[in-house]
C-alpha cells in the first residue's frame, strides 16, 4: 500500500529519487522516471549508477554528500541514460536520515523539457491547419466524383457500342480509385468505440501480427512495458492499427536501407508535464516505437504527417496523416526524434480518471 508521502511524491512534476547507504534506488516518483527514461521495475533496488551516469564520473560526490551529511546541486549536468539517450537537467542532492536510517533524496528537473514541448506545439498546430485544409479540400473533391460516376454509368447505359462502353467504364474505374483515395484522406469516418482498456492489449494484438508475417523474420523485435500504466479510454481497434501504421514504418525504412541488425522495439512509459493543447498539460501514457534504421530525411521533416508526403518508393503517404487523426480523436498527440541509425515515434495518450472523463464528456 502507499503511504501518503509516496502519493505526494507521485504527482509532483520535479523527479525524485530517494537512495539508501549503499546509493540503491528505494523509491522513485513518476516525474524522475519519464526523466530517466526507465521504469519503477528496473530503478528499485539498482544502484544509481545504473540508471544513469555523468562524465567524468560524479558519483564520489554522492558518497561524501552521504558521509559528510552535506547536499549539494548541479547545474547543466549532461545525464548519459541507458538506451543511450542523454537528458540536460538540474539535480540537487538532499542528505535524509529516517528511522534510523540514512540516504539521500536527489530532486532533478529538466531543462530540455519546456523549450522542446513548445516546438512540439508548433509543429503539431500547423500539422492540424495543413491537415483541415487538406481535408477540406478532399471533400470538395469528392462531391463532383459521385456527379461524375453517375453520369458515366448514365452514358454507358445508352451507349449500344461495346467499345465505346470501354470508355465510360474506364471513367467509372478512375473515378472509384479517387473516391477510395480521397476516403484515405478523410480517414475513418465512423465514432470511435471508447472503453476502459489496457493500453498493452492493442499492443500485443500488433506484436501477434507481425509475429505471423515473413516480412519481420529477419527483424528482432523488443518490447520494454510499464506495468504501473492505469487503463485508458480508448477505442482499442483504432489504437491498433495506429501502432501498426508506425511499426510497418519502421520495417519497411530497414528494409528498404538494407539495415545490418535491424529491430524495433515498443517501450511504453508515463511521462508528466507534456502539452497536450495550448497552455495545457497533461500526464500521459507515451508509447514509443523505435527502429535503428538510416532516420527520416531533412527534406520530409516539416511535412511528414501531411498526407501524400512519403519517403518510401512504393509509399502512399496516407499512413502517418491517418494515425495522426485517430490519436487526434483520442484527445492525444504524435510527434517523433530522428536521427541517422535511430526514428522513434512517440504516441502520447492522457491518462485520466473515470471522473475526468465524465466532466470532458459533459463540457463536450
């Protein structure tokens, strides 16, 4: 059962890790685990060192602050963190003696955190204007498709010549294949089905997908879960297929670049302090899929979410701009880091409660 200071704990946004003598995580909040890029499983009981490390080495200035009794903070510590990310962040040092026992408490905030969410925001507010416009544009298109089908199909029904027929099917065949892209475009155009889930489950309905299917033989996949997520409400068939959209991807840009040891691998972690809408955010469930693959390319950056825009030879470029409106529905976002010989594309689904989620529904 948790005790009331590890509720409290919990929801702060700063990281906080508390150590024991030996310098062993004994407890650590949501905040410094989304920091770290790790989970409550793998950082109890390590000793911090493997959680993340400082070159040169600064963890003799943990032991003093133990032995001395004495804290101290760090400013522009450059954290090396396994997966081999880093992470830019203040941390200070807090000596703590309870029930006789003695450790330390490390606070640790961010410092990319602000400026990259903001350009997150950016990107994801003219990803949405592009988006209506272009969706906009795909219903206008597709007004005058239904006119045009049906006069040919009204032509052809008096045309007598059997070659002359050959032309009116050749327009209503074209005209289908628009109406299909254009419905592409659009995305789906049915409510989603939202219920209570474990985020996991639509994740290991992709994982048996792709188990099944020659193309990812030659491919190792990973899987890193946090257990500690809460169910989601969320239409699970659509989540699905937007986890899909992103690991066919990622199997395809290896693939196609003829990578040596490809994989990917889907990590799921509860991340604070991400801006879900303006001025607004929120504790999320980020859903991460990773390929070592050659990266997106700078040409495509700016416009990847936008349909038609691809990097693949054969591609459609509907994938992404498809998953992007169904995260929309869920209330969530999509956004990715690239660079050579790593992509991973983040979904960030809110976590709320059954309560919040009454109140939204009620304000509409």
């Amino acid at each position: 059962m948790k005790t009331l200071r590890d509720s409290y704990l919990a929801e702060l946004n700063t990281g906080i890790i508390i150590l024991d003598n030996s310098l062993r995580v004994v407890s650590i909040n949501s905040s410094a685990l989304s920091i770290l890029d790790t989970s409550e499983m793998s950082a109890v009981g390590s000793k911090i060192d493997q959680i993340f490390y400082e070159e040169p080495d600064s963890f003799k200035r943990f032991s003093s602050s133990l032995s001395e009794h004495r804290g101290f903070t760090k400013t522009d510590a450059l954290l090396h963190l396994k997966h081999g990310r880093k992470s830019l962040c203040d941390y200070s040092v807090h000596p703590i003696s309870e029930e006789s026992r003695e450790g330390l408490l490390i606070e640790i905030i961010n410092k990319e955190t602000t400026s990259e969410l903001i350009e997150r925001y950016r990107m994801q507010s003219n990803q949405q204007i592009s988006q209506e416009f272009v969706r906009g544009m795909a219903h206008e298109i597709k007004n005058p498709l239904s006119g045009i089908r049906g006069s040919a199909q009204l032509l052809s029904n008096k045309l007598k010549d059997i070659q002359q027929r050959e032309y009116t099917d050749i327009i209503i065949k074209q005209t289908d294949r628009l109406t299909a892209l254009v419905d592409s475009i659009l995305g789906p155009n049915q409510k989603p089905d939202f219920k209570w889930q474990n985020i996991h489950y639509p994740i290991e309905n992709v994982l048996s997908l792709i188990e099944k299917e020659s193309t990812y033989k030659k491919i190792k996949i990973l899987k890193d879960f946090d257990p500690s997520i809460p169910e989601l409400f969320i239409d699970s068939y659509l989540i699905e297929n937007s986890i899909l959209n992103l690991v066919k991807n990622a199997r395809d840009a290896l693939i196609e670049s003829n990578t040596t040891s490809p994989k990917i691998e889907i990590r799921t972690r509860i991340s604070h302090g991400e801006i879900i809408e303006k001025n607004k955010t929120a504790t999320v469930c980020k859903i991460s899929i990773i390929d070592n693959g050659p990266g997106i390319s700078e040409e495509i950056r700016d416009s990847i979410f936008f349909p038609m825009i691809t990097g693949k030879d054969k591609g459609t470029g509907l994938g992404l701009s498809i998953t992007q409106g169904i995260i929309s529905q869920h209330k969530g976002n999509i956004h990715f880091d690239s660079t050579p010989d790593k992509t991973e594309f983040f979904i960030n689904l809110p976590i709320i409660t059954a309560e919040e989620e009454i109140i939204r529904t009620a304000n509409g």
